[in-house]
C-alpha cells in the first residue's frame, strides 16, 4: 500500500509537471506572436497598416515590408485609418481641428468646424464621423459637405450606419445608443438599457460597453435578428461570494467576427489582459496577459491585434509601447 501510495504521488506530481509545461508552452506560443512595432499611443489598424502617434509624430508602419513612415504634426491624437486616408485630431495650432491625410499624395487637409478638444474622429469609405459639444457630425470627403446628424458622442461608422451615445433624443429613455442611416436619413434606439456607452459597429452588428457597474462589461446587438448578447460577463458573485465581472469595458473594437477588448481585474472570469472575442463560437481567448489595473487600448482588422497602453490611465511606471499579434502565426 506504501508502494502504490508512493506511485500515485508520483504519478500526481508528473501530471502536474505535465500541466505546468504545457502552461509555459502556451505562453511561449502566445509571447512569440506578439511584436513590438513602436513607441506612443491610440493604434488603429486596416488592411496592412497600423497608424498610431506619439503626440508630436504620426507613425504609419506597413504590415508587408514592416517600414515605418513617420511626419510630423504637432498636437496630434485619435488617429483612424481606413484604405488610403488617416484622419486625427490635430491641436498643432491651439485650436483643435480634424486632419485628413491622404497617404498616395502625402497632401493634408482640415476640418475646423465643430471640432473640440475631445472630438475623436472615426472613417469608414469617403465619411468621417465625430462629435464636438455633445453634437455628431458628419463629413463627406467626396463633397466637402459637413452635416450635424444627431445629439450624443462617441461616434462610430461602418458603411451608411452610424451609432453614437445619447441621452437626450429618445424621450422614453435617459441614455440610449443610437443609430443614424445616411442614406435614410432615420435613426432608431439600439438599447437603452444599463448605462451604455463607447458604441462600436461592423456589419449588422453592434457593440458597447455596459458602464452601470465598475468598469463596464460588454453587449452586442443584432440589426438582423433583433437580439442581444453579453458577449461579457456582467457583475456577479463566484461560488466564494466575490464579485466579479464587469471589467471589460474600457476599450472595445469591432471587426467582421472578432471583437477585441481589454480586462483589467484579475478575478473568476479570467486572466487580465488583452483578449478576441470570436463571435461564430461564443468564445474568448487571452492573448497576451497584463497585470490587474494595466488599461490597453486593442483594436483589430482580419488578423491584427494592436494595442497600446491608455494615456488616460498611463503613470511612470507604464510602458507606452505598441504591440502586434498576428492570430495567424
């Protein structure tokens, strides 16, 4: 009976080992897709190029070739990019304005109305969408025309659909998310549930952050089936009695099926860290983990994870580097 108690001891501390190396191969695995691409903060992604700046310098670093152009523009932040265009915000003058930045021609150009120190534009195609005095706006590049399409903030553009926060155009409703067709000229209430915010949206689907409770969890709409989700977990209590939940909803992005983000308290929902949300499967996965209370800033197109450390919760111990993880690798 000693024997087989000592074989078994044996065999647990071998099973052990076992889990712990395939524990450190994943993380290897995991460490290896991920690259160090720059220095400074808000990276955006489309097709092969991530943009991102540091402040004083714009960066456009191409995927392909891993070239890194740089110009400058002083007071730059928010950056967006979509095919050949990047749009930011620009206080290089002392009066925030919109750049347009055409990457075949390298020429600029400037919106200067309706544009505040908190405006942060998004692209999608020929449009730019934005918000300034808890007004949106929208710009056409093709026509040069500016057109005020709602009250609310934080903006997002996929196609002819824009969705913003409000809480002050559906009478029967506080705070709603909101979404504005271009081409209709209409707009409907997404939800207006909890205390929604940070709208984002790809195709028929929806996405926001949930900010009733600490730092927000996240929901995702339908426009095709009519239904929503919890794509995460919202506050709750583990079978010990601790809350957890609710801490996802700093930073979220939205591409084709994948929704990234950003967990930043280690309790019984997971790891923190920066994680992809596979919406086919139901399933996250934690890409690269951080500890509690380190705020990124993810965003994703096809098979590009970027992210940044948040300037807003940034002290002088952070790293403001910018990162890369290739889902394909």
């Amino acid at each position: 009976m000693k024997n087989k108690g000592k074989i078994w001891s044996i065999a647990l501390a071998s099973a052990f080992l076992v889990f712990v190396l395939l524990i450190l191969i994943a993380v290897a695995a995991s460490t290896a897709q991920v690259t160090k691409i720059g220095t400074g903060y808000d990276p955006a992604v489309y097709g092969n190029e991530v943009v991102w700046t540091n402040g004083v310098v714009i960066h456009l670093y191409d995927l392909t070739n891993g070239t890194d152009t740089t110009f400058s523009s002083a007071g730059a932040s928010s950056p967006d990019i979509y095919d050949n265009k990047l749009v930011w915000r620009d206080e290089s003058g002392g009066t925030p304005r919109l750049a347009v930045y055409d990457i075949p021609t390298a020429t600029k150009s400037y919106i200067t109305q309706n544009v505040d120190q908190f405006s942060k534009p998004a692209i999608y195609g020929n449009r730019i969408v934005w918000s300034a005095d808890d007004n949106v706006y929208l710009w056409d590049i093709s026509t040069s025309t500016q057109t005020k399409i709602g009250n609310g903030s934080n903006p997002d553009i996929y196609d002819t659909k824009v969705v913003y926060y409000s809480y002050s155009e559906d009478p029967e409703a506080d705070i709603t998310i909101r979404m504005y067709d271009i081409d209709m000229q209409e707009k409907i209430t997404v939800t207006s549930y909890g205390d929604p915010n940070i709208p984002r949206i790809w195709g028929t689907n929806v996405i926001w952050s949930d900010v009733y409770n600490h730092q927000g969890y996240i929901e995702m709409y339908n426009t095709s089936t009519k239904k929503t989700i919890d794509v995460t977990q919202p506050l709750g209590t583990d079978p010990e009695g601790n809350e957890y939940g609710a801490s996802t909803g700093t930073h979220i992005a939205i591409q084709d099926d994948k929704i990234v983000y950003n967990k930043c308290v280690d309790d019984y929902e997971g790891k923190t860290g920066v994680y992809v949300y596979n919406i086919s499967t139901g399933q996250s996965t934690l890409i690269y983990e951080y500890p509690e209370e380190v705020y990124t800033t993810p965003e994703v197109y096809n098979n590009t994870v970027v992210w940044g450390m948040d300037k807003n919760y940034v002290d002088s111990m952070a790293s403001n580097d910018i990162y890369l993880y290739d889902l394909a690798a």
